[in-house]
C-alpha cells in the first residue's frame, strides 16, 4: 500500500474519516483567516497520535538522565 502513495492524488474527503462537515464550512467560510481556524480546530488534533506506552517510558527515563541515551539503552538491557 504504503508503495502505491507516491505521486497519486487522493480526494481529501475520501480518505479522511469524517471530514465532510467541517468540509463544508470551510469553504462556505470567504474570510481565509478564520478557514485554516476551522481547519486547525477540524483536522489538527488528528494528525497527533498519543505516543505508545513505551514510547512515553523512554521520554521519561531520557528527561531523567537529562538527555543521556546512553543509560536509556543500558536500562533496556
């Protein structure tokens, strides 16, 4: 899949779940200002996922040793 996205165009309401309400005030909207408002309120907290249960582990050994990834591989161990 991840092969055939490379230099294809995809219609933006196909393949976003949901989309088509804010959609549509986005374009009814003329001032530009307050349409990437609407977007950003839409589609922003979207493309942020929670980061895994280890993921966030390893953020907070490295904030504990201050950045040292080095102890963050030797606690893995």
């Amino acid at each position: 899949m991840a092969e055939e996205i490379p230099d294809r165009e995809f219609n933006f309401l196909d393949v976003v779940p949901d989309a088509r309400l804010a959609f549509e005030q986005i374009v009814q909207t003329r001032d530009f200002s307050r349409q990437i408002a609407l977007f950003n309120a839409s589609f922003t907290p979207r493309l942020v996922r929670k980061a895994s249960a280890v993921t966030s582990l390893d953020h907070h050994t490295m904030r504990q040793q201050k950045g040292n990834i080095h102890a963050l591989i030797n606690w893995k161990r």
